[in-house]
C-alpha cells in the first residue's frame, strides 16, 4: 500500500476519478470511520500523531474532491503528471496543500453518523486543522483556561451549565462545526458527570 503522502486524493478515499460528489461523501464517511480515534481497528496499529496526519489529508482529499472547481485544477494536474509519464521525469501526486495551500479559515467538514465530540475528539479535530487554542481565544473571546478545560472536560473548574454550553457551541464555530450537535453531543459528558457528583 502506498503511503498517505503518495497517494492521490481518489486513492485517499478509494475512489474512481469519475466519482461523483455523494459518492465522494459517501467515502469520506467511510474513511474517517475507519481512522477515528476511537476505532479499534486503527487503534492499535497507527500512533495518535499518525492518525491526525491521515485524517488531516483525508480532510484535505474531501474539501478539493467536493469543490467543483479545486477538482478541476487538481484533474488538471494529474493529467499534466500522467502525460510526464513517458518523459523520465519524476512522478507523483500533486502533494497535500499543493494544489491550494490551507485556507485561514477552517473548512466545515461533515461527520459520520455516531460520531462523539468529546473534549478530546474536539482537540484532536483543532489540531488536525493546526488552529491553537490561542487563536480560538482571540475569536471567541473566552479565555484560554476555560477553553483548556472545556478539551480536558474539566466541569469542576468550569463555571455553570449554560456557560459551558455556550462556550461549547463558540468553539464548535471557531472550527466551522455544527455548534448545536456538537454541543448536544458534548453535554453528555457533563450530564454524566453531574450524575456522578450526586453518588
């Protein structure tokens, strides 16, 4: 199997280049399914640092592969590579941000169904986008202990129920998440945790 950053963004997510769009979603799912931090069939073969690099290309395959015209320049250019074929020259896809350096922003990114934000799947998600706590700080106006603890599920040290909650979705907004289903799927912890105080 070819390594991550030999890969074509089609082979990245195992898909014919005529692919279309729902069918490129549909693998996207199935890819990020696969190398989730929480899959046991990843888990104990691929290092957290490895898993982030994965993941980070995969979001990168999905963001090019569904935006009409990132795809055209990319075929563009792997028509160009396949033409050098016969020429001697050194070959290989187009490398990760290449064809369009990361935007400033973080692109909104579809999860599968089933998937937990969790303090630490959020800071896995931040990460992989290379945004720091630092800068959600400055967005989002809240300080970055609280945004320390918010990843670490700290709720003793956080202030009251609808504080968190909004905390939670300006977070999810700093990363171009749904802020209501992150929010919802994060207080499960906190309600889990408020359950065990009363014990």
């Amino acid at each position: 199997m070819k390594r991550i950053k030999d890969q074509t963004y089609y082979e990245m997510l195992e898909v014919d280049r005529r692919a279309s769009t729902e069918e490129i979603r549909e693998a996207y799912r199935r890819e990020k399914e696969i190398f989730s931090s929480d899959s046991v069939a990843t888990y104990s073969l691929l290092g957290s640092e490895e898993l982030k690099r994965i993941n980070a290309a995969i979001d990168e395959a999905y963001r090019v592969l569904t935006d009409k015209r990132l795809r055209s320049e990319y075929d563009r250019r792997l028509n160009a590579l396949d033409e050098k074929a016969f020429s001697g020259e050194p070959l290989g896809p187009p490398a990760i941000g290449e064809v369009h350096p990361p935007r400033e922003e973080p692109t909104g990114i579809s999860f599968p169904h089933g998937f937990r934000f969790t303090g630490s799947s959020l800071k896995g998600i931040r990460e992989s986008m290379g945004i720091d706590l630092k800068q959600i700080s400055q967005t989002t106006k809240i300080s970055k202990q609280n945004l320390e603890w918010l990843e670490e599920e700290s709720f003793g040290n956080l202030p009251a129920l609808v504080y968190i909650r909004g905390f939670i979705m300006e977070y999810a907004k700093a990363l171009n998440l749904d802020p209501h289903r992150v929010a919802d799927n994060y207080l499960r912890s906190f309600y889990q945790w408020q359950n065990e105080q009363k014990v």
